[in-house]
C-alpha cells in the first residue's frame, strides 16, 4: 500500500489529448532531422567518387614522377593560370596543390571542360598521372 494511494488526482497530472498531439508532432520532426542528417552524411562520404583515392603526393611527384606513372589520386587544386587549348585535346592549364608554391600543368580533356576555369578557383579532382610525368584530369568537383 502506498501512501499516496488516498490523494485525489488532480487534472494536471493526467496527461491530456493536446499533450499527445504536441508529443507526436515532436517526435516526427525529430526523426525529420535525423533523416536529414543521415542523407548529409551519406551524401559527404558514400556518395563521394573521390573517397577511395589517395592524396596527390606533390613531393614525391616532383621527386620521381615516373614512379606515379598510371595511378589515380585525389587533388585539391587552384587555378593559377592557362598555357593553352586544342580542340580534340583539351586545355592545358595551371594549378598549384593545397597551398604548395610549385605550380604543376594539368590536361583537362575537352570532355571535362563543362567547368569555367578561372584564376583562383579551387577544385577537388581526380587525376592521372600518364607517361613523362603528364597529369590528366579526370573529373573535377568545385570546392
């Protein structure tokens, strides 16, 4: 037997329909903002094409670059200027890497240049380094 057992309920602590509505209204928008999240997450890391590339290794390629010949890596890359375009080739332009003061020439194939290159712009890319130390980009995403 409890002691409280005696005491009359007073209308405030039963829980009235309201406070059902207003509970269940919080709960959706709670899960809504876990949903949310969850898609921004997916999106940042599953949904990325770079996530499995490896960081361009700026020292070693100017080091050895024959030594990177045919792999794929992942580059952050700002404009720093253009040498060049060719109608079946491409353009030919200039970038440095995540801030390196060595300034390297990147192809970008004409089917790649959806993308209005200007001075100062920052890109994440996925390039190639080819025979001679020539560095394709595949696939650009701005930054």
């Amino acid at each position: 037997m409890s002691p409280f057992d005696e005491l009359p309920l007073s209308q405030d602590s039963v829980p009235s329909e309201k406070g059902h509505h207003l509970l269940a209204v919080m709960v959706v928008i709670l899960g809504l903002v876990v949903v949310v999240l969850g898609m921004l997450v997916w999106r940042q890391t599953v949904n990325d094409p770079f996530r499995t590339l490896e960081a361009f290794p700026v020292d070693k390629y100017f080091d050895t670059p024959r030594a990177l010949t045919g792999n794929r890596f992942k580059a952050t890359l700002k404009v720093e200027g253009d040498l060049g375009w060719s109608a079946h080739t491409g353009k030919l332009l200039v970038f440095s890497v995540d801030g390196d003061s060595r300034l390297i020439p990147v192809l970008v194939p004409e089917d790649s240049l959806r993308h209005p290159f200007s001075k100062g712009q920052i890109y994440i890319a996925q390039i190639q380094i080819e025979d001679g130390g020539l560095i394709r980009a595949n696939d650009f995403r701005k930054k």
